[in-house]
C-alpha cells in the first residue's frame, strides 16, 4: 500500500479491488483506481458496487437491521467508543490517506480525525437521550405514548473534501440510534471515506450486516437514493447532485437530508479589528485550498478599511505555501481534479477579463493553485455568484449596513456567514439579518462542531440539519401506541 505509516492496517489483501458488504467480497461493478492528486499515481484499486451489488447489501442490511435497533443503547454506544479507540490507534495511516487521496495538508487530516471522533462522542450520546412522551390519553384510565423508533436502513452518499468527518457525521448518529447504513463514499476518496470507515467499525465490534460500504460513482448513488428498502438518504456533496439525489428519492416518498454548497460573505465593518478580520478571512478562503462549502466565497468590507483589508490579505495569502502536502511547510496542496482546477481558472479569468485585479495569485501550475486574492469585483462577475470551491478571495466593498446585507444576501444560497466588528451588540444584530443557517461573529466562516445543528437554506440544503438533536430528528421517526388500560 502506497501510503505512509504502518502498512498492515487495513490489510490491503483484504479490501484492493472489493466492497464491504458483510464481508469484502467482489464488486459486479469492477474495479477503480484511486488517483493521488499531488503526483497523478495511482494508490490503490477500491471495487465499484453495481445496483445489483447495492440492491444485495441493502437487502442484507434490512435483515440485520431489527436485530441492531433491539441491541440495548449502552451496547451500541460501546460499539462506537470501540471504534473511536481504533480511530485513534491506527490515526497515523488514516491522516496519511487523508493527506494523499484528497490533497489536505496533514493538519487538515488531524482535523478531520479529531472532529470524527467528536462525532463519535455526541453520537455516543445520543444513544441515551430521552426517545418519547407520555401524552393525556382521550379514554379515561387508558394510555398513550409517543416515542422515536429508528427508520430501518439509511443511504449516506458523502463527498471527496472532508471524506472521513462526512461519513462519520451521518454514520454515527444513524448507528447510535438504532440504523443499519449503506455508506457510499465519494469516488475520488473511497478510501479514507469508505474502507478505513468499514474497517474502523469491524475493529469495533459492529456486527455484520449493519454497515455497507459500497465505493461507486454517480450510478451507485442514484440505486442507493432509489433503493426500496433505504428509507433515508443523508447526502453531502453539490447543490446538481444533491438536486438529483432529491428527486430519486422523493419518487420513493423518502426522507432525505441534503447538505450542500454555499456561496458565503465574511462582512467587516468599518470598526473591525481589521487584521484579525483578514486572518480569519484567509483561513476562511484558502484553508483546504478553498475546498469546502462554508468556505468564504465573497469578503464584504466597509470602503473606509477595504484598503487596509485587502492589503492584510494579500500579505496572509503570499505567506502561505503551496505544494505536495507531504512536504513539511506546505500550507496548501493541490485541488482534487483537473476539472476542478479548470472551473476555478474560468471563473478567476473571467473575473478579471469583466474588470476585477488579482492581487495575487490567479496562476495555476497543474492543480496547485495559489490563493489569490481578487479586488474591484462587482455583481456582473462569476467570482461574485459562482461558488468557486477554490482558493480565491474575492473583496466587495460597502458603504452602509443595509449594502452590507444586501450584498451578502445576493445568492440563492444560504449555508453560513462571519461578521466582524468591535461591537459585538452590532455585530450580531446584522448578523440576524442575513439569510444564512448558520453565522458567526469575529471567527471565520469555516465552522462545525458535532453538537451543533448544522446546514442551511436555498441552494445550500432542504432546511435540514444534521448534528446535536437535529441528528435525532434524522435517524429517528415518531410511533404513537394507545391502550384502553393502564400498560
């Protein structure tokens, strides 16, 4: 196995060239590499699970499902501290493929390990929360109960830019609370965000049948969302897919939580702490090279600092390195495919062509691209609509407050936002009046955290949130019992 760290965990023998449905066991839909974006080599061949393989393991999962959700909430908690154990223990190989299949710096590894096991943590939790009510009954001396039973089999179809944090995020709670899971990674990261997942929870204890892990591309996906057993699709990834995911599912009356792009504002008004403000606004863009969807997508800056901002920017911008992320100092690596680079080498020269400057950056060599800092941009600009995904600043000036939010406002998207100011009281009132799931005052844009309800509006999600309790409306479903006597 080309990766750095021990090499006999998870034994490649095993798993090159199969999926994980109980048990590693051939793929109908052949085989795929797996590509490092940093080099172009090839790392390992992971199998492609075909319908029929998705409609088999679904099958299986619905059988071992009634047998998980009767398992006592304290064994399935056990279930998940073990493999938060394993996740620990074998940290060094999981941050190597982090590191070499999606092009993350090793501290980006670190992270996704670190906010996996948190998931773990609250999912461990959630296992023991309170799951019902004792209503008033309308028969005098009889009884009435409601409570939280898990829906059956649940489909999570994660993507490439946090592969291991992704599948966690949904696969923890669904566990917890009872689910069996088909888990679909990502094509360009099925191994991080699928393999090590399955081996993480076979490690653990989990018994067979209760986790699919079924590695595929856009075809594998659709049978998950369509398949008539999954009862719930949890999917993380663009706003096109999503869309699509959406309407298999919707034909099958399903619950589906979708969690999906952004197009986000850092605004600073004119009393920020203006260079605290460009450090939280350059980890907010360049972080992960710009790869995420709370990523900053426009910096909104009051006229009488936007000087000084851009100018602190463009400093933080040309201090950070880019390279192989296995090469110690690279603060970014490179972009996960060529398309991806393409689409933000358009988006950056037509910017520019219609009137914007790029201060820095704005020249890509392969798909290492540098983060770039544009200015002078306008609403008749892609930089200033179009969700780049990469790591690219664009600054919006602003006169008053209600330009503030009315830029920040202008997207059809809705995930998060950041606010500075030396004014907390003012900061947050403008922050309540952007339409955004999420916002934060004098931080980055850039957050999660495992208890907290996370997603957003319009083209960014279906109002759904996963995290915190939000995680137990998702993976649970209400039962109403009535008895005409005392239970």
């Amino acid at each position: 196995m080309p990766v750095d760290g021990e090499r006999s965990w998870p034994d490649p023998t095993e798993w090159t060239g199969k999926i994980y449905s109980e048990g590693w066991r051939t793929a109908e839909g052949g085989t795929s590499p797996v590509i490092e974006p940093a080099t172009g080599e090839p790392l390992a061949q992971v199998g492609v699970a075909s319908p029929a393989d998705v409609e088999r393991a679904s099958a299986g999962a619905a059988r071992a499902a009634p047998d998980w959700a009767a398992v006592p909430a304290s064994d399935r908690a056990d279930v998940l501290t073990r493999a938060g154990h394993a996740l620990r223990e074998h940290s060094e190989v999981v941050r190597a493929w982090i590191v070499r299949e999606s092009g993350g710096v090793p501290a980006k590894g670190d992270y996704e390990i670190t906010a996996g096991l948190d998931q773990l943590r609250h999912a461990i939790g959630l296992a023991s929360q309170p799951l019902g009510e004792v209503l008033a009954p309308r028969v005098p001396g009889g009884a009435s109960l409601a409570w939280r039973v898990p829906l059956g089999v649940v489909g999570v179809i994660t993507t490439w830019n946090a592969p291991l944090l992704f599948a966690m995020r949904a696969l923890a709670p669904a566990l917890a609370l009872g689910n069996a899971v088909l888990l679909k990674p990502d094509p360009l990261t099925p191994v991080s965000g699928g393999v090590l997942v399955a081996e993480l929870f076979r490690e653990a204890g989990l018994p067979e049948g209760v986790l699919h892990v079924l590695p595929g591309d856009a075809a594998t996906g659709c049978a998950v969302a369509a398949d008539r057993h999954v009862a719930m699709v949890s999917f993380t990834g663009s706003t096109a897919v999503g869309r699509e995911v959406a309407r298999i599912a919707g034909e099958g009356l399903k619950r589906v939580s979708l969690e999906l792009g952004g197009k986000n504002s850092i605004v600073v008004l004119e009393d920020a702490d203006v260079e605290a403000a460009a450090a939280a606004g350059a980890m907010s863009s360049f972080g992960y090279q710009g790869q995420a969807c709370v990523a900053a997508g426009r910096h909104v800056v009051h006229a009488d600092v936007v000087e000084a901002y851009t100018e602190a920017l463009v400093r933080q911008a040309r201090a950070l390195p880019v390279g192989d992320p296995r090469i110690e100092g690279m603060a970014l690596g490179p972009v996960i495919s060529e398309r991806q680079a393409a689409r933000i080498e358009r988006i950056v020269n037509e910017s520019v062509a219609a009137g914007a400057r790029a201060l820095t950056g704005g020249r890509r060599e392969g798909l290492f691209y540098p983060p770039t800092v544009l200015d002078r941009v306008d609403r008749s600009m892609p930089a200033f609509h179009e969700e780049i995904f990469g790591p690219v600043a664009p600054v919006v000036p602003f006169r008053g407050e209600d330009e503030a939010v009315e830029i920040a406002n202008d997207t059809a998207y809705g995930l998060t936002a950041a606010v500075h100011s030396r004014s907390v009281p003012r900061a947050t009132a403008l922050a309540q009046r952007l339409r955004t799931g999420m916002v934060h005052i004098n931080d980055v844009s850039a957050k999660d955290a495992a208890n907290a309800p996370f997603g957003g509006l319009g083209l960014s999600g279906n109002a759904s949130r996963i995290g915190g309790t939000a995680s137990l409306e998702q993976f649970t479903q209400w039962r109403w019992l009535t008895a005409p006597g005392r239970l």
